[in-house]
C-alpha cells in the first residue's frame, strides 16, 4: 500500500521498499483514488468491486521508517483519516494476526475491509480535502524546523576541529606566512578599531568603558580570520594541539607531527607580527586618533610581572581557542559571530593578555614615541603573553578536550570503519 500525504515540504508517497518521496501532483489521479466507495480507497485499474481500502498498518510501518518530519506528515494524516481533523471516518480494517518482517515474504492474512465500510459513507467535500492538506503541511513544516540543528553536537565539533588541526599542519611554510599576515591586518584593524571606541572614551565608569572597549573591535579580527580566511598564531595552537593528540594517532609519527606543528607555529607568528608592525606603523602616519588610546594601553602592559602576564595570557589564549572552537560548531555565519563575539569580548572586558594584539599597542606606541624601548617590549610583554597563550590553547582547551571527547570519538570512528567494512 501507499499513503499519500501533502506538507510544505510537497506531496509524498510512502513505499514500502523505498521510504517517503517526493511525488508530482500528476500522481493523485482520480484513477488511483477513488472515493465513490468509500473515502481515500486505492484502486487499480478499475473502481468500485476492485477497490480497497487505505491500509493503516502499512502507514504505521513506514511512519517508523521515516525521518523526522514525514513521521510527523504520517502521524497528522493518521489523525485525520481516523476522524480528528476533518470529520472523515476510516475504514475499519482487521490487522493480520501473523507478524510480518520487513523486507522478507511471509504468509500473513491480508488485511480485511469491512463491508460497510467499503460500500457506504460520503465522498469527502472540497472543504475536508483542503483541511486534511493544510493539518499535514502545518505538522511536517513544525516538524522539520524542529528536528534542524543550529550548531554540530560536541563529538561532532571535535572531529571539526580535529580536520582543521590536518589541514594546517599539512600547509606549505608559504602558505602559512602568507594566510598568516593577512590576519595580522586583520588583528591591527581590531586594535585600531577598539582603541578608537572604547580605548578613547575614558570619561565612562570603569566597568562600562572596558566592556565597550571589549565589545567593539577584536571580534571583528578573529570573525574576519574565521570567514574571509586566514591564520594566526594563537587560534593555531589549540586546533592544531587537538589534531596531535588525538588518540589512535601512530606514535612512530608523533615526533614528525609535533616538529611540524610547531614550524607551522613559527611561521604564523612570523607572518603575524609583520602585519601587525605594518597596521601600527600605518596608524602612526596617518595620524589616527587610535594612537594616543594606544600609547596609554601599551604603558600598561609593561607594568605587570612576567607571572602575572603569564598568568593572563593562560586564560586569554584558553578564551582566544574557544572562539575558534565554538565558530566550529555554528553551521552559519550569524551564529558564528556570536560565539566568536562571546568569547572574544569576555577575554578583552576582563583584561587578560594576548600576544598577537600585544604586537599592535606596543610598537604602535614606540612608533609614536612612548619610553618604551624593545627589549622593555619583548621581556616584560611578548615573550610572557605568548608563553601563557600557548599553555592555555594546548593544555587547558586541546588537553581537556582530549580527555573528554578523544577516547569517545576514536572508539565511534573504530566502530563506523567495522561497520563500513562489513557492508563492503
């Protein structure tokens, strides 16, 4: 048998072999309805003696092989042939006590009409079809908005995450400088951008002009880098620390990966700060009004002891890879935004330190003349930031997430090879 409902998604037929699919609306032809027996009885070739009637057990049977939404347009025409919906009263049927296993003949007692049912009873009205379409298609549309994702789940995310890690790591050294002071353009636009917003509006209250000088500007960078392409020193470790220690990985090959892992690194942090030398040089000869916010912030940053900076690039980097993970998840760009948005703005707002965005403010204000010198720079400011970014990315986000999710994922991936294997 076969049951034909109508949704938003089209009309659909249910096979007992194939599943549901799209038909045309050519193939609800009077010659394969007909209701002057009775309503919603198949036919074959001919009406009335020949005709029977719609097997329900069949649409149940189906209705569990379906996805989620035609299990919803299934279950909806259900109630309607049964009488909820539009008034029209089922033919009562008698289920064959035999049980009958799908995709196998067995001798099972067809299902018998009631005589009744087959003869008497009023064709349905215009009005009763067109209610029976619209209950269907409101019931298959809900259900298939519904059963959409918005973001992968977390095992589905880790693997993402774990494919970029390969990918860059498989990445020329040319490949990895270039891509990689593309995106310290992009980081010096942030630093630009947030030291014009928030770095100049020192007349707020304390707690409101850091979340203004948080929200507005490195969100920019890392969304620019996630979307138009790019990579950066930070973002790296933790995507590329996940792909090394996935388990199942060949320990003959952990020295070669590991030595590649951390020249891809070098030459990202190579590439990075050449664009961000190169924004806030321009900065300084354009004049911006970023630079005095600049000067001001860079001052700052070289007060703090090397354990404290240390301290604050653990977290900003541990912050700094979750934007890049959760932007794994998000199957779209807006969502994408936020939760690059989320992460992003929390670590700026609470001041925690990031490398990369250290090499815009400081040498943009050793270019404008602040007494900072570049070894001042490097010992009390670069060097600290960058080694607490590293721990934070590899160990605190990459290392935990191994724990959770690696021995989960490579014990499900070991089972899907099994399972291909066996079809094969």
């Amino acid at each position: 048998m076969r049951a034909v409902v109508q949704s938003d998604l089209g009309i659909f037929r249910g096979d007992p072999v194939d599943g549901v699919r799209p038909m045309s609306a050519e193939g609800l032809m009077p010659r394969r309805w007909n209701t002057s027996n009775g309503p919603f009885c198949e036919t074959g070739t001919q009406a009335g003696a020949n005709a029977r009637p719609l097997d329900i057990a069949s649409v149940r049977h189906k209705a569990s092989k379906a996805t989620k939404a035609t299990k919803a347009a299934a279950a909806a025409s259900l109630l309607c042939l049964a009488g909820h919906s539009t008034g029209f009263a089922a033919p009562s049927v008698q289920v064959a006590t035999q049980p009958v296993t799908f995709g196998k003949a067995t001798s099972a007692a067809a299902p018998r009409g009631s005589p009744a049912s087959a003869t008497s009873g009023a064709a349905p009205s215009a009005g009763q079809i067109s209610a029976l379409s619209a209950a269907v298609g409101v019931a298959a549309g809900a259900a298939s908005r519904m059963s959409r994702r918005a973001t992968k789940s977390p095992e589905d995310t880790y693997r993402a995450v774990i494919a970029g890690g390969d990918i860059r790591m498989a990445a020329t050294p040319t490949e990895v400088i270039l891509s990689s002071i593309v995106t310290g353009f992009y980081i010096g636009f942030g630093g630009v951008l947030c030291s014009t917003v928030g770095g100049s509006a020192l007349g707020l209250a304390p707690g409101l002009q850091r979340f203004l000088f948080g929200a507005v500007g490195f969100p920019l960078s890392i969304f620019l880098t996630t979307i138009a392409g790019g990579q950066g020193f930070t973002p790296n470790v933790s995507v590329m620390a996940t792909a090394f220690m996935r388990k199942g990985t060949d320990r003959e090959l952990q020295g070669d990966k590991i030595a590649k892992m951390f020249a891809n690194l070098g030459y990202a942090f190579f590439g990075n700060a050449i664009g961000l030398i190169t924004i806030a040089y321009l900065a300084n000869l354009a004049f911006l009004p970023a630079v005095p916010a600049a000067m001001l912030i860079a001052k700052h940053k070289v007060e703090h002891t090397f354990t404290e900076i240390v301290v604050r690039g653990i977290l900003g980097g541990w912050l700094i890879g979750l934007a890049i993970w959760c932007s794994q998840a998000a199957d779209d760009v807006a969502s994408k935004f936020v939760c690059i948005w989320l992460c992003i703005s929390t670590y700026v707002i609470c001041q925690y330190e990031h490398c990369l965005a250290n090499l815009f403010f400081v040498p943009c204000a050793i270019f404008a003349g602040a007494k900072i010198t570049w070894a001042d720079f490097i010992f009390k400011s670069l060097i600290p930031s960058t080694i607490g970014n590293f721990f934070g990315g590899f160990f605190m986000l990459a290392g935990f997430y191994r724990f959770v999710y690696g021995r989960k994922c490579y014990l499900d991936d070991q089972a899907q090879l099994v399972c291909d294997v066996d079809v094969d």
